[in-house]
C-alpha cells in the first residue's frame, strides 16, 4: 500500500492512462515495477496534514521532529484495516441517535447473515432449516482496505430483501477500491468533514457516508437520481462543509422524511420526488409521459 497525498497521481495510476507525458511516464514505471516484482501495488490518496503528521514533509526539509523521526510507528499513520468505529467510538452512538434507535451496527461476520436480513433459523417438521427473516436498518463500517467486500454484499442483501435500510460509513481512504462501487449502490453519498466533535480533525480525511433506502413500490422504484433527491444532496452537503449548525439534526429530519416517501400514494410519489404539480402530465415507465383528460371528457 503506497499513500500520496497527490490525487491527481492517484486518479492516472487508477486509471492507467494521462495526457501529461510525465504521468503517463510514471504508470509505465509503476507498472513495470508491479509486473517486476509478481506484486499489486494499491495507491491511496491522503490528507495533506497526515504526510505533515507523519513527518514526511518534515524529513524532506530536514525537520527531525516530528511524527516518525520521534519514533512513532508508521503503522500507527496508516489505518487502512481500521473502521470508523474503530478509530472514533463516540460516532457509533451519534450515528444511533440520528438515524434510529434500533439501528443494528453490523460486525463482519454479521455481513453475511443479518445484513441480508437473516435472524436466526428453525427445522421445519420435515427436518428443513427455514431461515427468520426480519428487516432492519443497518449500519455497515467496513475498514478501507476491506470496503470492496462489505459493499458487495450490501448489493445482494439489497436485491433480495427490499424493504431494510443500509447505512454505510467508511473513512475517505483506499477509494480507488470501493468509491466507485459506493455511487453506483447508494441512493445518496455525503462527506462528513473532519470538524465535527464525533469526527475530529486528528482523522485528516473525511468520513463518507452512503444511504441506501429501501425500495418503492411505485415508479421510479428507488430514489437515486431523482430531482429531489439530488437537490436535497447538494443543501445538505453544503450545511455539513459550513458545519454552522448541527448536521445531526438535519440528517435525522432527512432520513425520516425519505423513509416515509415509499408508503404514500403512487401519484404522490411522483410529485414529491420529481417536483411535479398538480397538473403536470404524470409519467409512465411502459408508456411515457400518459395524457391528460381534456375537459369535455
């Protein structure tokens, strides 16, 4: 694992390819090395202030004091095997509070059964083992380096059991192994920046939070990539950078308003989440947009 607190260099080795001759000079050499060695070499983007902590920058410039040049472990600067909860205990709770009550923070070892909604199990009379199923609402914080893993499974549990809840938070680090993953399953993805008091600035990257709500039972079946949604991502996204008010509250107020879009009526649905009127002409998924009744009908 190599850290770079150069995200443009991160991106170009992700992808394998750059207009700049001297990046794309860089990925040969990265890749002959690889190929060289029979190794995979992950490249993460960092904060700034981590490499200063460390005392990379500090060696460099011959400052002999700080972060590892004290005998610190590096190790200690690279919590990629480290979950949220791991690293700030206090956000489990404050996740709790905000979200549900009876929210379910789920182990790895709960990925591959709670998480899919599993509760148990009996043998029936013909000595067949039935599984109890019960939804939930979960919170799934997966270590960086095994994101990849956990989000795999929140997309099966996803299909199979529609009517649970998935949180997922994971800190802003290894993203060339999961992010891209994270856009395309949740409904929404916030970045809770490294001032509030459960995510202090001693984390260096923010924390990433993906939402995944259950799914409707009208059109357009899940709410990702609706106007409301989208626009509601931007507000929040904005209030959680300023951090001049609680963004506990506002996401609490947030995910309950959300849950409660997929028990109302087809019509309001569409309204809500497409900020339609009255008499805007409704959509149809099989037949587009459906025509109006004229008044003499």
């Amino acid at each position: 694992m190599l850290a770079t607190d150069n995200s443009t260099v991160e991106s170009a080795l992700y992808k394998g390819n750059s207009t700049s001759e001297l990046l794309y000079d860089l990925i040969v050499r990265f890749k002959k090395a690889e190929l060289m060695s029979g190794s995979r070499f992950i490249v993460t983007h960092v904060s700034g202030e981590r490499m200063k902590n460390q005392g990379t920058d500090g060696i460099s410039r011959g400052q002999l004091r700080e972060g590892i040049a004290l005998g610190d472990s590096m190790l200690s600067y690279c919590p990629w095997g480290l979950s949220a909860g791991d690293r700030s205990p206090s956000i489990l709770n404050w996740f709790k509070k905000i979200f549900d009550p009876n929210l379910e923070i789920l182990s790895p070892s709960d990925w591959y059964t709670r998480g899919h909604d599993h509760l148990g199990g009996f043998y029936d009379d013909r000595g067949m083992y039935r599984l109890n199923i019960k939804s939930g609402t979960y919170l799934w914080q997966p270590p960086p380096a095994a994101a990849d893993a956990a989000l795999e499974e929140v997309r099966k549990a996803r299909l199979k059991r529609r009517s649970s809840s998935h949180i997922i938070i994971v800190p802003r680090l290894c993203t060339t192994m999961w992010l891209k993953q994270l856009y395309e399953a949740a409904d929404i993805v916030l970045y809770l920046p490294c001032s509030n008091p459960h995510w202090p600035s001693q984390m260096f990257e923010p924390l990433v939070i993906g939402i995944l709500f259950p799914y409707s039972r009208y059109f357009p079946w899940q709410f990702k990539g609706t106007p409301r949604l989208l626009a509601n991502r931007r507000s929040l996204q904005s209030m959680l950078q300023k951090g001049e008010v609680d963004p506990g509250d506002l996401l609490s107020e947030f995910f309950s308003s959300t849950r409660k879009i997929s028990s109302l009526p087809e019509h309001l649905v569409r309204r809500l989440l497409f900020f339609q009127k009255r008499d805007d002409v409704p959509y149809s998924p099989s037949g587009g947009a459906r025509c109006k009744r004229s008044k003499h009908q």
